[in-house]
C-alpha cells in the first residue's frame, strides 16, 4: 500500500470530522490553551484531532515557513472560531502566557531541543514520533520530563487499535502455541519529489528548518514532507514508519529492548534518489521472540502483496497476520485453515490525541498511553537497528546502562554533531 493512502486510511476520522468542523470560542467553559510547534501538514493532523476531541483552543503556533503559517492561523480560525497567535521562532510560542499544553510536530532532527524547552516552561507536551534523532537526545529527553514532572504522550497512536489489542488476547490466550519468531514489514513504493538542487521556496527559512542537523543543500525530496528517507533528517522507513510495527510488537510481546542487533541491506533501486537504505533486513534478539524487519521500497515488496504491511507472530500452532484494522489466522498441519477478521478502528489518531488531553485536563499520568520512557525504548531500538546497518556490524545493547558495549565505531553514533549554535543536550 503506497503511504499517501495508508495515511489517508488511517486518519479518515480527523479529514471527515474536520471538513465540517466548527467550534465556537464560548462552547465549553474551560479550554486548555494548546500551542503547536510545527505547523505543517502532521502538525495541524495532531492539532484537528484535538478540536475534535474538544475542550481546548489553540491560542499560538509557529513555524519557519510563513505559507504554512499563514495558512494553518487561516484554518485554525475557521475551526475554532478564533486566530491564534503566530511565531517564527517556537521559543517565542513558548513564552506565551496561559499555555497548558504544547504539541510538536516538526521532523524528528528537532524534537529534542524543543521538547526540552517546553518541559523547562513546566507544559505539557504531546510530541510526534520518533521520540528524538539520536539515542543520547531520548536519554536527556526522558530525564527532562521526570524533572519537569509534566504529562507527556508520544504520537504512537497504533496503541489505539483494536486489532492489535485483540492480536495480544489471542496469543495469550494460546492461539497459536508458544510464541517462537516474528516478522514484520511495510514494503511500498515511494513517491520521490524533485531531486535538483534549487533555492528553497521564498518562504522557508531553510537555515532555521535545518537547525541543529547538517544544512544540506535545498531540493524539494528532502524538505517538507519528503525528509523522512533522508539521513540527516528522517533515518530512512525503519525510522520513520517501521517504529510504528515495532512500538506495537512491544506493546503487544510485553518487550522491553532487545539486547542485540545486526541490520543489512543497502540503496540498490533509488541510489541517488535516496540517501537511507530502500532494501533492509534487521535481526533484533527480543527476549521473548527473535524478531526479522523487512522492507523494499521498491518491485512488488511481498510475494502476496495483502501482506506487506504488517507483523506475522509464528508459534507451533500457527501463524497470526496483523496490521491496523484486520487480523489473518493460519492453522499450523495439512488442510490448514484460514480465518480473517475484520476488526476496524475508527480514528486511531483521534483516540491517542484525546487520551492525552484527558490525562491532562484530569491531571493523571496513568491515563497516559506512551510515556516518554516507554517511547524512548521504541526509538532507541530502530535507532540501534539502523547503526548496525550504518557500521556493517553486530551491536549488543546493554539494557541496564543504556549504552552500547565492545563497539567503539557503534558507540560513536549514539549521539550525531550538533551544527552551529546548537548544542547537544
């Protein structure tokens, strides 16, 4: 499935609910008061989510491209029936008297730095994933939020779907026998945008959107929305889209991280185009389960094209197909039977949104579905994967140190060089 219609699947509950969408000022009595850093196209998905949900205004967002600017105050004014303040700077939003809560939804190369400040100004804080780009900038986060003590919920909304709850049910129960190995996989074929080297768009401070990442030169394939197959920015489709597979494998397995990790693979197809690997197969030695990622970004991706996004669990008695709103059951032996179940979920994205706002607004960090913590180790762990792709070697995680062991050239990326001005936290 191309991930233009998977992500229009997935978050068909905020795009129908939001066309029509108006929520005078005076409707409800209390509002929490939501800024948004980062208001491009994921960042207003996130902040829609929350007016649909109800019961906050968003009086301030920022963003380095005044287009995106200017068009997000224009619609958040239509939605909610009042302007929010604009910034260039998220500094300057976050300075802002009467904030409860900010979102973040900028690309992954400034989660860190922003998610800190907010955490200095005392705000809650709904972030995007990835937690952060490097694992020593997830460590400092996480220790941010204890020291703040604010509430926090990371953008990992598949925790919402009850395909993947019912997934876990079934393999407690012992549907399948003892777990055994797992695999999971999103084969798609991107759509690349213009590669040419050119001047940014008028305007996009690109120096600003680059911030603490290296300022490669501007094409339209690495900056807004297309940075995710792109190293300094995104960390290629383990990164960006992979986690939300691996998050859920988590989730469902009761995992904490695996201890070791050895990734392969390379640029073969849009070498040139791309500058993270399109083929990749990465063996992590989860406690429970071994577990194989997969993915070609290129040909047909699966032999059986209706499996190509989504996670098998293997046991003795059978297999279990999952992905987001349906689940495949293959009896182990001849004359195997299968059984397919539908089981939908609307608005996953809606729900994660709302589940944090109401952990707020209630002021209970239990209600919460991500913690920082528990974001950190999902992170970390596509991280790890892809610096063994990155050193061609093996590298073994020591779970109660939180770093890496025997592995010097390994151990060198668990933190990448901050540009300029910036500083590594």
């Amino acid at each position: 499935m191309e991930r233009r219609k998977f992500i229009k699947v997935t978050s068909i509950g905020s795009a129908a609910v939001a066309t029509n969408l108006f929520i005078p000022a005076a409707a409800q009595d209390k509002k929490l008061r939501i800024g948004l850093i980062g208001a491009g196209w994921y960042g207003m998905v996130i902040t829609k989510a929350a007016l649909i949900a109800g019961g906050v205004e968003v009086t301030g967002i920022c963003d380095v491209d005044s287009d995106h600017l200017a068009t997000s105050a224009d619609e958040l004014e239509k939605l909610q029936g009042s302007r929010p303040k604009t910034f260039k700077y998220y500094h300057d939003l976050l300075d802002m008297k009467g904030l409860d809560a900010v979102f973040i939804g900028t690309p992954p190369h400034w989660h860190a730095l922003q998610f800190i400040a907010a955490c200095g100004k005392g705000l809650d804080i709904y972030c995007e994933k990835p937690l952060a780009y490097d694992i020593k900038e997830g460590l400092a986060m996480v220790k941010a939020a204890e020291k703040a003590g604010n509430i926090v919920q990371i953008g990992f909304q598949r925790r919402q779907s009850e395909a993947f709850k019912k997934t876990k049910e079934l393999l407690d129960n012992g549907r399948i026998g003892n777990l055994h190995q797992i695999t999971a996989q999103i084969n798609y074929n991107p759509e690349l945008k213009d590669t040419t080297i050119q001047p940014p768009p008028a305007s996009l401070d690109w120096d600003e959107w680059c911030g603490p990442a290296p300022k490669l030169d501007y094409c339209p394939n690495i900056g807004h929305m297309a940075w995710r197959l792109e190293k300094a920015y995104g960390n290629g489709h383990l990164t960006d889209w992979g986690i939300h597979h691996i998050d859920i494998i988590r989730k469902i397995t009761g995992e904490g991280m695996p201890a070791e990790f050895y990734s392969t693979g390379g640029t073969y197809v849009l070498n040139g185009k791309i500058t993270t690997p399109d083929t990749l197969t990465s063996q992590m030695a989860f406690k429970r389960a071994p577990l194989l990622w997969q993915h070609r970004l290129w040909g047909i991706g699966d032999a059986n094209k209706e499996f190509n996004n989504g996670i098998f669990f293997h046991g003795e008695k059978g297999t279990i197909f999952a992905d987001d709103s349906r689940i495949v059951i293959i009896d182990a032996g001849k004359g195997s039977k299968r059984e397919d179940l539908s089981v939908p979920t609307e608005g996953m994205q809606e729900i994660h949104v709302k589940n944090f706002l109401d952990a707020v607004k209630a002021k209970n960090k239990k209600l919460i579905s991500c913690t920082p913590e528990d974001a950190f180790q999902s992170t970390a762990i596509v991280q790890l994967a892809m610096i063994s792709y990155y050193t061609g070697s093996k590298v073994k995680w020591d779970l109660n140190k939180k770093e890496l062991t025997g592995n010097g050239e390994a151990s060198g990326l668990l933190a990448r060089d901050y540009r300029g001005k910036y500083q590594h936290p």
